[in-house]
C-alpha cells in the first residue's frame, strides 16, 4: 500500500510541475519576467516556511542535529534548480508547454536519477534493479529524441504556414539549447535531495512522518531557488522598466496565474518528496522519475488544450504520440526497478 500511494503521490507532484508553467501561454500583456517573477515571489513566500514549520516538529533542532553540510548540500541543490528555473521559463516560451516539459523533464530524470544513485550506491546500478533504472532511461531517452522530433517537424510547419503568425520568437536551436542547460542542471534538486538525507533522519527522530519530513530539506532548497528567480526577475524588470506592467488594465487576472505557478511549481516537488518517502530507501531514485514522465504526460495534456498543436499536420502530432508512448513504457520499468532496488 505504501508503494502505491507512494507513486500516487509522484503521480499527482507530476502533474503539478507538468501545469504549473501554463500561465506563461496566458499572460500576453505581461512580459516573461513579470509572470515569472510574480510566480516565484509567491512560491517564496507561501511554500517553503509555512509547510516547513506545521508540518516538521521542531524544526530548528531538526536542522542543529543533521549539522551544517547536510544544509549547504540542499542550497546548492536548491541554488542548481534556481538557475535551471530560469532557462526553464525562457525555453517554455521559445518551443511550447509540450515539447518544452517533454525534454526538460526527461533530462532532468536522466540526470538526477542515476547520478546520485552512482555516487551514493555505485555497486546497485550493477544489479538488477540498477540495470533495469538504466534500461528506463534508455528507454526514456529514446522517447526525449522523439519528442523533439516531433516539435522541430511542428516549428517547421508552423514556420512556412502563409500569415499564420505561428512559430516561436526565439530560433529553435536556441529553444533546444535552454532546454538543455534547464533539464542538466534542474537534476541537481534530487542530488542535494539524497545528499541532503541526515536532515531527512534527523526529522523522523523529532517525530516528523516519512511522508512530511523531506519538508525539512524542501524549505532550505526552495529557497534557494526562488530566491534566485525573483532576484533575477527583479533585475530584468528594473533593467527594462517594466514593473508597470504588473498594474497594466486589463491584467487583475493574471495575477492568478502567478498565484497558480506560486503553488503549483512547489508543491509539485512537496508531492514528490512525500512519495519517494512512502517508496522506502531507493523511492528517491524510482519516484523521481515517475513524477517527472507524469509531468511530461500533463505538459503535453495542456499543449494540446492549449492550441500548440493546431494548425500541424498528422505525421507531426502521431510522432509526438509515439514519444510519449515511448516514455509511458519508460514509466512502467521504472516501477519494475523500484521493485528490484527494494
């Protein structure tokens, strides 16, 4: 039962992380820093501490019992992810919620997956459940390259459609290449996570749950995270003075759009921790991927609501299709791994 509502919970965390960039697509009034910045202002203030503090039992002696390296760990982690947050929003905005979520997400899984597991247990990956953790990936990676297949076929098309307006505003390549650095660099969350596991005891000793106590490390790692993101967001918007916008007519509602991403991006990854825990010693290595191809599913889920799709012909939208296929299989090995690690 653990295990299944362990990946219940990876599921439901995907599914946020997998819609949590949509307001990106609906906010046009507002330029990329606005929506962004309001976005991570929220997550800093309404997640990380008041999470952190109802639901871990004496947090400052949780932190004070781990030690300090434990905590530097998790702000490096959170610091990695702050960065790969920002090429994640400006590559969402240059090749769509689909493909963007597609390509990141599976990056961010073959990154963060395997790597901790190699640095921390470097023998299990030469066992079986190690070696099936790898075959996902591979299989995972294949699904990747289609998916971005499929979106250059679609950007193609998009791009000679007479007076559609269609198509990106940033070139493909550069789109591929903050996917990219996003994904890479995002993985490093789930490293400072494992890395990060003397907190993790230190709050089960002080009676937190399994399910709440990686809230002790989350707090450190988000914000470190939106932290870097409304620093930046904030700079851009001095630099290019626009902080107007943000009371522009017509935009009352986009601020619960940012509302939406202040949530949802966070939460998404308390889901995550909160499963891997129900999952038992190896559930970081196995539910992370899961809530990752969760939230490529969902991302996809919402470029198709989202029109990005439209105006494209049949071969482009089956290959996407067939690389979500691929990375539906990828989900169910993973699951076969988790078994076998256990």
């Amino acid at each position: 039962m653990d295990l299944i509502l362990g990946a219940i919970l990876a599921i439901a965390g995907g599914a946020l992380e997998g819609l949590f960039s949509l307001p990106l697509t609906r906010t046009p009034k507002w330029k990329w820093e606005n929506i962004w910045g309001m976005g991570a202002l929220m997550a800093l203030l309404l997640v990380p501490w008041p999470v952190a503090l109802a639901t871990v039992p004496n947090l400052a002696q949780v932190y004070q019992a781990a030690g300090l390296k434990p905590a530097i760990v998790a702000i490096v982690g959170g610091l990695c992810w702050g960065v790969g947050g920002i090429f994640w929003g400006k590559a969402i905005g240059a090749v769509g919620m689909a493909m963007g979520v597609s390509l990141m997400m599976g990056l961010v899984t073959v990154f963060g997956s395997p790597v901790p597991l190699a640095l921390k247990e470097p023998a299990k990956l030469a066992e079986p459940g190690g070696l099936v953790l790898l075959a996902a990936l591979a299989v995972m990676l294949v699904g990747v390259g289609v998916c971005a297949w499929a979106g250059k076929l679609k950007d193609r098309e998009l791009a000679s459609a007479p007076a559609s307006g269609a198509g990106p505003a940033v070139p493909f390549a550069m789109g591929l290449l903050f996917c990219f650095i996003s994904g890479s660099i995002s993985a490093m969350l789930n490293v400072g996570f494992v890395f990060a596991e003397p907190i993790l005891d230190a709050a089960k000793e002080f009676r937190a749950s399994a399910a709440s106590a990686p809230n002790a490390i989350w707090a450190l790692t988000f914000t470190a995270n939106f932290s870097v993101n409304v620093a930046y967001t904030f700079y851009l918007m001095a630099k290019n003075r626009n902080f107007g916008l943000l009371r522009a007519p017509g935009t009352a509602h986009y601020w619960l759009g940012a509302l939406f991403i202040g949530i949802a991006w966070p939460m998404g990854i308390v889901l995550y921790g909160m499963g891997a825990g129900k999952m038992g010693r190896y559930g970081p290595y196995v539910a992370w991927p899961m809530m990752l191809l969760s939230s490529i599913l969902f991302g996809n889920l919402a470029g198709v609501l989202g029109g990005e799709w439209k105006n494209t012909s049949s071969k482009a939208r089956w290959t996407m299709v067939a690389g979500v296929a691929i990375l539906v299989l990828a989900f169910v090995v993973c699951g076969v791994a988790r078994k076998l690690l256990a």
